[in-house]
C-alpha cells in the first residue's frame, strides 16, 4: 500500500466516508497530494526518501506551520501523524504563484506585506542559519563523496567575510520560511498565503527577503520596493544586507541542488540547477559592488 492510501485510513474522521486521492504537481522534495472526504477538499504532503539528510526537522516543520497559520499566513493544520511525518492541510483555494506572475507590477510590494506578517507570528521553534547550514552540507558532501561545483571551497573565505560583516550590526531574528521560491506562494485574490515550513526558522528578515528576491530573480527596483515596503525605507544598508543574502541564497541552496541530484528520485534537472545558482553567487561576488555592500552592511 502507498503511504498516501495508508495515512487515509488512519484518520479516524474519514473512517466510511467516501474519498478521492489526486497526485499535485510541482514539489522537489515530496510527494503532494489533493484529499477529497465527502467532497471537502484536503492537502496532504508526504516527505520524499532520506530528506532528513537536508536537515529537515520534522517537529520544528509542525510547530512553525502550526505558527504562522495563527499568524494568518498558513494554512491550518486539520491532523497531524507524526509516525508518517504527515501533516493534512487546509486545501487553499488559490493560485499557485510562479516568477512571471510574481514579476507583476506591484507584486514585490504584496510580498513584502505577507513576509511582514509572518515574521509577526509566535515564535518559532528553532533557528536558522545559511551560513550554519552551509557548512553542514559541505560536511555532508565530503562523507557521501557528494560531487559540488569547481571552485566552491576556494570560495568560502569569501562567504566567511560575509558573515563576519553582517555580525557587525546584526537583525534582531524573526520567525522566517527561509525557502519562499515562487511556488510556495498561494494567491486566493485577497492575499499571498505563504506554504511550506521545511526550512523555517527564526533568522534574520533581510535573508528571508533576499533569498525570495534571488528567487524571483528581481532587479534593484524591484529590490528596493520590497525593502521600502517592508523597512518603510530603502536604506543602503538593508539593501546591502539583502543583496549579500542573495548571494548565501544561492551558495547555500546550489549546495542543496547538488545533494538533490545525488539523493532524489524525482525527475528535475538538480545538478543543472547547482551549477546555474553557483554561477549566480560568483558572479556577484566578482562584482564591483561587491565590496560596496560589505561597507554599507558595517556603515
């Protein structure tokens, strides 16, 4: 029996009710079901194979999911089963967003206004950290002779000095999703809900806003709207903190693409997209404004 048909059955409100399993697309990491129970609609995530090496905590997933709906960004949880890390959602009613639709004129500003609101939610369980995180897949890459982009190592002086720079005057945390690609946006035409808990964790809000605008691959102007709608101001140096963030979006994400290609069963391009974040990250450390954003960080 799939996990999916098993987990059905040990919901005790389904029990002789009639119900209907529909397969969604689009998840990278796991399985994605739409349940239907007498015609009441319900999403159901079942985890992919060995996703606890990406360091997924499972409890820390629950519990900041459970927050940020109570924050109002999420949606509820109806049951959870722990024994199949298995949550079963409110179906959200809305359109799933993608780059294009979230490159709309004023679509940084809505953003902006629900990553605000859910860094309002209780706090959550657990921390998050690239830089941490980073170093941990690296640590898993050496033991599993998981194979990284050319050059990554000689690299990481420089990602220590960005680090060190943003420590001089560092963001008091917040609750944070850490991995709102465009996808995990809903639109249901009054707001942007925000999905999927994997990787949130309290951190600093110019890395939750830097990564999502590394994932929309947005220009400056639509970088600064987004920092004036969230800060009220485009400050040079939240600016700078967020674009130093979008270049720790994509080493540490591109290092999760290449333990993907290694580990996944899904069909998607992993190490295609490792190499394209990498090449991203690179480019803007070789740039000129590079050592401008290290200054502003520090100013």
């Amino acid at each position: 029996m799939e996990i999916i048909d098993e987990v059905v059955t040990k919901i005790p409100d389904w029990k002789d009710k009639q119900n209907s399993i529909t397969p969604l697309s689009g998840g990278l990491t796991n399985s994605n079901f739409k349940v239907e129970v007498d015609g009441l609609p319900y999403f159901v995530r079942v985890p992919g194979e060995s996703t606890e090496l990406l360091a997924i905590d499972r409890n820390n997933e629950y519990h900041n999911t459970k927050a940020a709906s109570e924050a109002g960004v999420a949606p509820k949880i109806f049951y959870h089963l722990p024994e199949y890390n298995v949550m079963v959602l409110e179906f959200l009613n809305g359109i799933t967003m993608s780059k294009d639709s979230l490159n709309a004129a004023g679509m940084p500003t809505r953003m902006a206004h629900a990553i605000k609101r859910l860094h309002a939610a209780p706090r959550f369980l657990l921390d998050f950290n690239m830089f941490r995180l980073t170093e941990y897949y690296l640590s898993l890459c050496r033991d599993r002779a998981i194979k990284i982009p050319d050059g990554y190592l000689d690299r990481m002086p420089t990602v220590q000095r960005i680090e060190q720079a943003m420590n001089v005057k560092p963001l008091a945390t917040v609750p944070c999703n850490n991995d709102l690609l465009a996808e995990n946006y809903i639109d249901d035409g009054n707001q942007l809900w925000l999905i999927d808990y994997e990787y949130s964790g309290n951190n600093d809000p110019t890395f939750e806003l830097g990564n999502t605008c590394q994932e929309m691959q947005f220009s400056d102007s639509q970088i600064e709207e987004v920092c004036t709608a969230y800060f009220r101001e485009a400050s040079q140096s939240m600016i700078a903190r967020m674009k130093l963030n979008m270049i720790m979006s994509d080493v540490g994400w591109g290092l999760w693409a290449a333990i993907q290609a290694k580990i996944s069963t899904i069909d998607f391009d992993f190490w295609g997209w490792a190499i394209e974040r990498w090449g991203r990250a690179v480019e803007k450390m070789d740039s000129e404004e590079f050592e401008e954003w290290v200054r502003d960080v520090q100013s």
